[in-house]
C-alpha cells in the first residue's frame, strides 16, 4: 500500500464514529501505546522531573539513558475503554470496530464481577496489543473483580499485559494442552566431568516416574490454577503482574517459541519449578521482581540460552552461590538488588561470563563479600554492592572484572588499602557515597589512570593523605561534599585538571591554602539538558531515542558561600 493510501485510510478511521461511548478509539504510534513502557528493559531510567533540573546538594552523574527501540514502529488504531458497572465486556466488544490493532479495557471502581473470555476477542484479527486491567486486588473492601479467561488462544496477538485479575484457564484450553503434550518428558541437569566442555550440560531423559503425566498433573487443584497460553505463537511480551499467580509451571510457558519478555511482577511467587521457562528459548528479557521467592536452584532458569536481561530483585534470596544458576551465555544484567542476600560465595558468577551489568545488595540486611566472589565476570562493567559491611576494602575483592568500567559501593566501609582497585584499572567512574568512610590509603586509586568520576560525598572523612588525587589525570568530577572536612592538604588538586570538584557542607577552617581552590571549578554544578527535537508531524518519530540527555557545568553564585 502507498503511503498515500495508508493516510487516507487512517484518515477515515480517525474519523469513525462507532466507537462506543465508553470507550476512546484513536491512532496512535505503537511506541505512545501504554504497552511499550514494558519493552524498555531493567535499564533505570531518569523521572521526567528530573530533566532540565540543577541539582545543588545532590550528586548528578552521566546517567546511560539508551533506549531500545521496536523493530517495526507502525501506526496503529487503539481503543482504550472503561468497564463501568452497566457495560456488559461482549456488548462492548461487539460494537469496537474490528479492525482494531490495540485494545485496552480497564474496569472502573465498584463496578461488579465482570468476565473476558478471550474467545469475545477472536474478531479482531489484527489485535497486536491487549492490556487488561483491573482493580488492585489487595483492596477487598471493594466488590469489584476482573476475570480473565483464556478459553482460545490468539495465535496472532504480539503484546499482552495482564494487571490485578483474576486468570483462569477453561476446560477447552487444557483439552487443547493435552492433545498437544500427550506424551511427557522430562530434563534434568547433570555434572560432567570433562576437561573440554562445560561442567554442566542438559540432557533429555525418559519419562521420570515421580513426574506424573498432564492428566494426573491436572487434576491437582495448586497446578491446576496455573493459566495456559499454549497457541499464541505469536507473543513477543507477555506480563502479568498483582494477579495473585503464587504459582508457574513448565506448562504455562510451553510453545511460546517468539516470546522475548516476560515479566511476573508482584504475583506473591515462592518458588520458581525446575524448568519453568524451557519452553520460551527465545526469551531475552525476564523478571520476577517483587514476589517472595526463597531460593534459586541452577534448573529453575536452565534452558534460557538467548536470556540477556535478569531481574530478580525485592525478593528473599538470602545467598547466592555456584548452585544458583545455569549458564547464561548472552546475559547482559542481573538485577538482584534489594535481596536480604548476606554472602556471596567465590565463582558464583562463572556461568554468567557475558554479563556486564550487576546489583546486589538490601537497605535492610549486610552484604559480605568473599575472595573469588566475583571470578569469572570478565565482560562485566557496571557493579553496584548496596550495604555492604566490611572495614577494610582491599584488591583482592575485585579480582575477576578486568573490564569493569562503573562501580558503586554504599555501607560500611573504614577503610580503603593501597593499590585496591589496580585490578579494575579501566574504572571510569567509582562511587563510594554513603560508606562511613573515614580513611584513604595514600595509594588507594593508583592505576585509575582513566577514571572521570569519583564520589567520596557523605562519608565521615575528616583528613585526606598528600598527593591522594595525583594519579587521576583524566577526572572529571570529584565529589567530597558531606564529610568531616576541616582542611585539605596543601596542592591537592594540582596535578589534575577536573571539570567540577564538590566541596561544600564540610566543616571547612579558614585558611591561606584556601586560595588553591579555583572558584570557577569548586562552585561549579552539573545541569542535564534535554536535546529539542520537533515532534510537530511525525509525533517524534524521527527523534532519536539514545543520547535524549547532554550535561553541561555550570558556575552558581550560591555555592561560594558554602566552600569560601
């Protein structure tokens, strides 16, 4: 079709008049549809507020802000409609136009129990988005309830996000599940031993007698609850979060072949079965965030080869060790932040060889670190330790990380040794905020000859040795604000050239070493700008999505009086 063509045909359905009442039907680029925020990966992102802001106690770094885009970035119709308590969900649907390529129903407060079997579904045959949503189920002062009930699959659906409701399978999707998968079989994993290969290779067995069959499976009433999406070959993200799931099985995943997230947030999971994701091959991004998961075994997430994005935080893992995981060979992040995690055992991480970004770490439990901790992550180049409890940082905990360019610390930390970091000499930017920092060897950051960023900000610092900085001869930042203080030692800053050095809230003495201290740099701020970009025709289609942000520093009056 000409692209002539394809405006005045979009013209006219702009201008249709049948969409119900209760709903709003429009054109809109796929990336504006509610759905392409769950695209975006585990990658943290800047709140809008934050943009174009000066930030004047606080430390602004030179956030990545890449964005990844969709392969195909159509136009598409969508209706987004309300549920009220006088609209039936098949009424509805039968007056949508059918044409539809987005739908998303949201069921209103008060408003009764209310059924969507996706069978209602089955005359759009273009539909590549649905979202369904419903109330928040933690609420059960409300008599307002969504069922979703998946008695077809829809074979051609590519984006389907599921939001406090109630999920049910019908008697006709598990028929449709047993005549797929008639004959069972069964994986396990196994130690080989063998110099050339890998320490752990998967191998199929025949069937398993404490594995029942589907039919004797299906019959107990936990398992029995777990939905099936057998049939929608199609499905490229799938998230279901606050639907009370408590469980998954092999089964639920199985056939999703062209499946690349998958996102099970908040479902009050406990633990993850061996093999639950076998049936996703292709799956690049999975989270389980914010469930009550206990442990992680190394068959929960074994088969999972094209795996690149790993979020696993705000659960109850309280360890982690070489028995965690199976081999990620494409794995980029794993997020295990806000773990009630105390120790991590040497070559934990050796399966996990491509991976370059890391978070482990809770507000509310000490971390500990042993020697080896981190072997075998030579491609890693972001680590965050959060709480972590040990007096004396030397080298020996960072072997294993030779490409390591970002590396952030907060806890309890005395004390930094020498020569600690000559193992991740490529270090660009270290943080090391928030540690009750209290002594710096003279050779702490020798060979961090290419290191721009160093914050040493709201720790208990009262002195700094001599010639501390000497080594830095790229910096670009230095950060020493919120310490203890009183004076610096005299030409510390002299062999090095930074853009902006942060000295204020210290219990500074007036002195004449003071006037080393060139203004244009210490009372210097860091301001984020957003690059303009016209969205007045094609809604900002042709705007690029990586490097949104630039930074510039910027002199402030203010700050004199709180370093001078």
């Amino acid at each position: 079709m000409k692209l002539t063509d394809l405006a005045q045909s979009l013209e006219i359905w702009e201008k249709n008049e049948n969409c119900p009442f209760s709903c709003t039907c429009k054109l809109e680029h796929l990336t504006e549809t509610a759905i392409y925020r769950f695209m975006h990966t585990s990658k943290k992102k800047q709140s809008s507020h934050e943009v174009n802001s000066v930030e004047f106690n606080d430390v602004l770094y030179d956030d990545n802000l890449e964005s990844e885009l969709l392969d195909d970035k159509p136009i598409v119709r969508s209706a987004i409609c309300i549920l009220q308590s006088e609209v039936e969900p098949l009424d509805l649907i039968a007056k949508l136009p059918p044409d539809l390529e987005t739908l998303t129903l949201i069921q209103g407060f008060n408003t009764g129990s209310k059924t969507i079997k996706f069978s209602y579904l089955s005359k759009f045959k273009h539909l590549l988005s649905l979202e369904l949503l419903g109330p928040n189920l933690l609420n059960k002062m409300t008599n307002t309830s969504l069922i979703s009930e998946i008695d077809s699959p829809l074979p051609d659906l590519k984006y389907m996000n599921l939001e406090n409701i109630q999920i049910k399978n019908s008697k006709l999707q598990i028929q449709n599940f047993v005549k797929e998968f008639n004959d069972v079989q069964t994986f396990e994993y196994v130690q080989k031993v063998d110099s050339k290969g890998h320490p752990l290779t998967m191998v199929q067995q025949g069937t398993n007698e404490e594995i029942l069959p589907y039919e004797k499976y299906k019959l107990q009433d936990d398992e029995n609850k777990v939905p099936l999406f057998i049939g929608f070959k199609n499905l490229h993200l799938l998230r279901i979060t606050h639907c009370e799931l408590n469980n998954v099985h092999w089964a639920m995943f199985d056939g999703l072949n062209n499946l690349q997230y998958l996102i099970l947030d908040k479902n009050n999971l406990r633990f993850i079965p061996p093999f639950a994701f076998y049936g996703t091959p292709n799956l690049k991004t999975l989270s389980l965030a914010r469930n009550n998961l206990l442990d992680i075994q190394i068959t929960d997430l074994a088969g999972l080869l094209e795996l690149e994005f790993l979020d696993l935080s705000h659960n109850n893992f309280s360890q982690l060790s070489e028995l965690s995981f199976p081999p990620f060979p494409k794995l980029k992040l794993a997020d295990f932040g806000n773990n009630p995690i105390t120790v991590i055992f040497p070559n934990t991480f050796e399966v996990m060889n491509t991976t370059d970004s890391l978070i482990i770490g809770s507000d509310d439990v000490n971390l500990s670190l042993m020697t080896n901790s981190f072997l075998g992550l030579n491609l890693l180049k972001a680590l965050t330790l959060n709480n972590l409890n040990i007096r004396r940082l030397k080298r020996d905990l960072f072997v294993g990380m030779p490409s390591l360019n970002d590396l952030t610390l907060t806890g309890n930390i005395t004390e930094i040794e020498f020569d600690t970091f000559l193992d991740v000499y490529k270090l660009k930017k270290l943080i090391l905020s928030n540690c009750k920092l209290r002594n710096v060897s003279m050779d702490a950051f020798i060979g961090l000859e290419n290191l721009e960023i160093l914050d040493l900000s709201k720790n208990e610092l009262e002195h700094l040795p001599p010639g501390v900085f000497d080594q830095l001869i790229n910096i670009k930042e230095i950060y020493l604000n919120g310490n203890k203080l009183g004076k610096l030692p005299q030409n510390i800053f002299a062999k090095i050239h930074p853009k902006m050095i942060r000295l204020n809230d210290n219990p500074w003495h007036c002195s004449c070493e003071m006037s080393e201290w060139k203004p244009m740099i210490i009372n210097r701020i860091k301001q984020k700008i957003v690059k303009t970009c016209d969205f007045t025709h094609d809604k900002g289609v042709g705007c690029p999505q990586d490097n949104r942000f630039t930074f510039k520093y910027v002199y402030d009056n203010k700050k004199t009086r709180t370093v001078t």
